[in-house]
C-alpha cells in the first residue's frame, strides 16, 4: 500500500510537471466542412511548431453521432503526418514534430453536411526557449516558380590561342653614330588578351640559346618540335617554365611607354615617362609573363617597347618577339534549369515571437 501511495505521488507529480509545459495553441469552436466542399483554403487550419514539440489534439463534435476525416499534412512537403477517417472524436492524439515546420489540419464531415466540432490544440516544448514560439502563421504574397529544364549551347573556356604581335629583329645603332641609338616599336593588344609573354635578346647568341630550347626543355619538348609552336609560345602555354636569359651586363636598356613618350624618349627629349610593370637596363636578354591587371591602359590602345643603346661603338641587333593569347570562344550542349512561369502564391510562413 506504502509502493503504491509512493508511485501514485510520482504520477501526480510528473502529470503536474507536463501539464505545466504544456501551451495552448487554440482553444475554439469550428466548423468542419461536407468533404466534398474540402478545397484546402488558405484560411485553412495552419499551426508552426518548433523541432521536438509534442502536438496534443482533441477534436469533438457538437453532436454525438457525426463522424470526420482527418488528415495532417506537412506544408512544406505535402508529406502525410497522420490521416484517419469515420471518426467519432480525436482525444489526446501526441505527433512528435522532427524538425521546424508547418502543419495543415484538414478535416471534413463523413455526411455531406457540415458539422460543428471543437478544437482543442496545445504543444509542448522540448526545450525551455521554446516555450514562446509563437505557433500561429500569418500569410504572405511570395513567388511560385515553375521551371524546366532545356538544351542550351553554353559558352565554356577552350584552349589558349596565341596571337603573334612582334617578331622581328632590328638595329639599335651606337651612341657615336649617325643613325638612332634610341628605336620604339608598337603593338596593340587583343581585346580578349588572358595574358601576353614577351622576350629580348640582344646579338646572334641569344637567339640560338631561343632555338635551342626543345633539346634543353623537359617539359613540353614534344609540342615544342612542332614548326607551329615556339618556345616564346610554349612558355606562354604552360608548356616550359622558363627562356633563356643571360645575366651578364650589357648594353641594351628598355621600357614600355605610351605614344607620346616613346616619341620623346627615340627623340633624347625630355619629358618621357615608362610604365613600371616591367623594363630592363643592361641586359643581354629578358622576357616576362603579364596580365591584363599589370597591362597599363593606353590613349590609343597601343603599348610602344622603346630601346637604347648606351653602347658608344658597336651598334646592336635587337630581336623582340611579342605574343598575346586569347580564350577560344567554345560552346557546349548542356541542360539548363529556367524558369517558365513566376506567379505570386499565398503561403503561410512562421509568426513573429
């Protein structure tokens, strides 16, 4: 009797404990339509409820006798959380809620007349801070998408193409001569330039050691033995990593400039200035890669390589090669998602706390 008097106790106490955490969702008389007037409306029965709230549902007509369908169904996915027909009453149903969401309660009469039933709902919480979750939705205009899926042909990055600008060997006379000790030449860069490579070499020697590259290359030296491909392009594919460059002093000194100060650099005038990206003094033989990021923007579009001699006997054979590359233009078949018909819904989303 003492066991007894003690568990009943317990019971009493773990049923005021629940009873304490339980929330009243709502409280309230309802009409319950003939099923054949059942459309799911919008002012339909909606409750939010927050991850591991337990759902306590009593419904019980106004007349005894008069039976109902029910079927709770998650809004958002339209999946069936509970569905049973002939009812006479619903005491005490508990639904355990997996995750935030939207509940939609329909219900309809067994007889092709409406009837009048009350709906008793209440929740209770799986966590303190979430006894205040407001459990009622309010209804908002938002977008319905529909989509499909079609066959589009999509531009994708292709191979690199490289575009020859200069290639060309010249005479830098010495200062003591006649003729110019100061030479610029121009070159405009494509407009879908990805990056450009260019190489100096000053005398007959460097050139060699330019040819001589697919003997010394490691890698790339296959594609490098093609006539159509050279050293000055491979290393701007990718396919060598470095071009001959001697570090002994010369004579040669370079810059890049616009129009306007390569006429006054050639001219020994002052007043010109050169773009620091890249320029040289002293060199026998120099090349870089440069990005567009570093590619200075000029008035006419045109980049001018000047060079000068301070040699003051021997005049200079200067070779230049320049080569820009472009992204080829290739396009791909590929399936692509698009929207057909944008339509604004009604939807009910989660009340503020």
């Amino acid at each position: 009797m003492k066991y007894k008097l003690l568990l009943l106790l317990l019971l009493c106490h773990v049923t005021a404990i629940a009873q304490k955490n339980t929330i009243t969702v709502t409280d309230r008389s309802i009409t319950v339509p003939a099923a054949i007037q059942v459309q799911q409306p919008q002012e339909g029965l909606y409750y939010g409820f927050q991850m591991g709230d337990v759902v306590l549902l009593n419904i019980e007509p106004e007349k005894t006798g008069q039976t109902f369908q029910l079927e709770i169904k998650e809004y958002a996915s339209g999946a069936v959380v509970y569905a049973a027909s002939n009812l006479k009453r619903v005491k005490d149903l508990k639904l355990t809620v997996p995750k935030k969401t939207i509940y939609q309660f329909i219900l309809s009469s067994a007889s092709g007349q409406a009837i009048t039933a009350r709906l008793l709902l209440k929740r209770q919480p799986a966590k303190e801070e979430n006894r205040y979750f407001n459990a009622n939705v309010t209804w908002q205009n938002r977008p319905d998408t529909t989509w499909t899926t079609v066959t589009e042909k999509v531009l994708v990055k292709g191979e690199l193409v490289p575009a020859v600008l200069v290639d060309k060997t010249f005479r830098v006379a010495s200062m003591a001569n006649l003729s110019p000790s100061r030479v610029s030449v121009p070159f405009k860069l494509p407009a879908n330039t990805v990056h450009w490579v260019y190489w100096i070499g000053v005398g007959q020697e460097s050139v060699e050691q330019l040819k001589n590259m697919t003997g010394i290359a490691a890698k790339g030296a296959a594609a490098l033995a093609s006539a159509t491909v050279s050293p000055v392009v491979g290393f701007g594919l990718g396919l060598i990593p470095t071009l001959p460059q001697v570090n002994a002093s010369g004579s040669i000194d370079y810059y890049f400039m616009n129009r306007t100060s390569a006429e006054k650099y050639v001219k020994d005038e002052e007043g010109w200035k050169y773009y620091p990206f890249a320029q040289g003094t002293g060199i026998i033989s120099d090349y870089k890669k440069v990005l567009p990021t570093e590619t200075p923007k000029t008035p006419d579009g045109t980049l001018y390589a000047t060079f000068r001699n301070s040699n003051t006997v021997t005049g200079l054979d200067i070779t230049l090669k320049v080569v820009a590359f472009e992204q080829e233009k290739k396009y791909e078949n590929r399936q692509v998602h698009k929207p057909v018909k944008v339509v604004q819904k009604q939807m009910p989303v989660f009340g503020e706390n």
